[in-house]
C-alpha cells in the first residue's frame, strides 16, 4: 500500500525509519598470514650429457666379448675361409675350361707323370723304411743274442753267478778218508748228468779245474777247502740225483769211506763263488 493511499500509517514518532533497499553484506574476518616458506636445500648440479660419440666410444671400450660372439666370429670366418676356397677352385675351373684340348691332354700327362713319380717315391720310401725296420729287428735280435751268448758263456766260464733249480750234495768226513779222486768222480757224474754250474764250499768248479790232497783236506785248483765238503749244483734236479744215488755209483763209494752223504733237491739254487777272468796270451779272434 502507498503512502498516499486513504489508511496507510506512516512511521511512528521515535521509531527510526528501515531500509527499503537490499541487505548490507557484512565484511569478512581478515584471514591470518600464511608463514613463510622454509628455504629448499640446493640441487647437486645435474651431470653434464654424454654427446653421441662419447657414448659409442664408452659402450666400445673396454671390449666385452662374450662366448656367443666369439661363435659367431668364428663361423663367420669359416664361412669366408669355404667362399674363398671356393671362389678360387671356380676361377681354376674357369680357367681350365677356356684351354684348348691340346693343353688339357698335355696337363692330364703331366698329371699322370706327376702321379706315376710320386707312387715310386712312394713305394721307394716304404721299401727303405722296411729294409731299415728289418735291419734295426736284426741288429736287436743279433745283440740279445750275444748278451744271452755271454751270459752262458760267463756262466760255463765260472765269471758269471747263476741261480736255478738243482741240488745240494754234502759230504761229512769225520775220519778223514775221502780223497780228492772220490770227490773228482762225484764232479764228473754230475757233469754227464746235466749240471750247468757247480760250486765246492767257496770254488767254482769249471772246465779245467783240478782236485788233488792236501794236508787235512782237498784242494780245488789250489784253494784248500775243509770239511764237511758241500756241493751247490744247477741243473735238473730229477737226473742229478739218480746220478749220484746208482748202485756202486759216487754216495756207495763216500759211505763204505765212512763217510755221511746228503742228497736234497732244491727249488732255486744259488751259485755265487766267481772266478776271475783270464786274457790270454796269446790266442786271438779269428774275426780280429
């Protein structure tokens, strides 16, 4: 209602007149200050970029080569080794495929005369070197020979020790009665029996060796040997002692001499006592 219109009330007395017009916005409250912002530490300083050819000579070197690599490498170059080969076999081929007939009948007889020559050199070396296996067999069969030669020899000669089966002969003379021809015949039976060494205590008995009577004993080429007198033999035991043990034979002889006899066979006998050897005088080598 308007003012002006019949029965409107104007304003009291002592009431204060209100707005007519939009509301007041009343102020904001200031806001506080925000703090300070605390200092950030220094940055390192970032590493300077690598430009492309420092990063290819590092990835380079040092070398780091692996197996797997080095595999390929070495196929690789077979591969090239086989198509370098091949390359010059073909240009060969080539150039032997332009020759004319003339030439390649000429170069098959040179191959042919190439071939032939080499097969004699061939065969040449194989007989030469046959001829020198058997020589160098023959020289070896020649040398074990006269080593087993000279063995034997050393042996029958008394320088050489020998040891083999045999027996051993010992002959106790309380009384004294055995004389130095019962103890040559007990050599001389085992010498057609076989034996191949004999030994007398400390003698060695050889082809030329002599017995005779001393005072209180035998000597044996000289060196006196006492009682009881024992006999080392080698040879086979089976034919030494029949030998010796035959009816009226060498034991027979010793016991009606009162003399006690021992015949045992043995496994390995050793005969040790050596004679020294003797140059002659004046016989020589007829192959000297």
């Amino acid at each position: 209602m308007r003012d002006d219109e019949p029965g409107a009330r104007g304003p009291e007395a002592g009431e204060e007149p209100r707005p007519t017009g939009p509301p007041r916005r009343q102020p904001l409250p200031e806001a506080a200050p925000a703090p300070a912002p605390e200092p950030r530490p220094e940055a390192e300083p970032a590493p300077a970029e690598l430009t492309g050819r420092q990063r290819l000579v590092k990835g380079l070197w040092p070398p780091r080569v692996t197996r797997a690599q080095l595999t390929v490498a070495l196929l690789l170059f077979v591969l090239g080794l086989g198509l370098a080969i091949q390359v010059r076999s073909t240009n060969d081929t080539g150039a032997l495929r332009g020759a004319r007939q003339d030439d390649l009948v000429r170069i098959l007889d040179e191959l042919d005369d190439r071939t032939e020559r080499l097969e004699d050199e061939k065969q040449r070396l194989e007989d030469q070197r046959t001829e020198l296996e058997n020589s160098s067999d023959q020289a070896e069969e020649a040398r074990r020979q006269t080593v087993e030669k000279e063995r034997q020899l050393g042996i029958l000669a008394g320088n050489v020790a020998a040891t083999g089966p045999g027996i051993t002969l010992t002959v106790q003379d309380p009384a004294g009665t055995v004389r130095a021809d019962m103890l040559l015949d007990a050599v001389q039976e085992l010498r057609a029996a076989g034996a191949e060494a004999i030994q007398v205590n400390d003698v060695r008995v050889v082809a030329g060796t002599y017995l005779s009577d001393g005072s209180g004993g035998v000597n044996v080429d000289g060196n006196k040997i006492t009682r009881p007198y024992r006999f080392k033999v080698i040879g086979n035991p089976q034919d030494l002692e029949p030998a010796l043990n035959i009816p009226g034979g060498v034991v027979q002889t010793l016991e009606k001499e009162q003399a006690t006899v021992v015949v045992t066979r043995e496994e390995k006998i050793v005969v040790d006592a050596l004679r020294p050897a003797e140059q002659p005088d004046y016989a020589r080598s007829s192959n000297e």
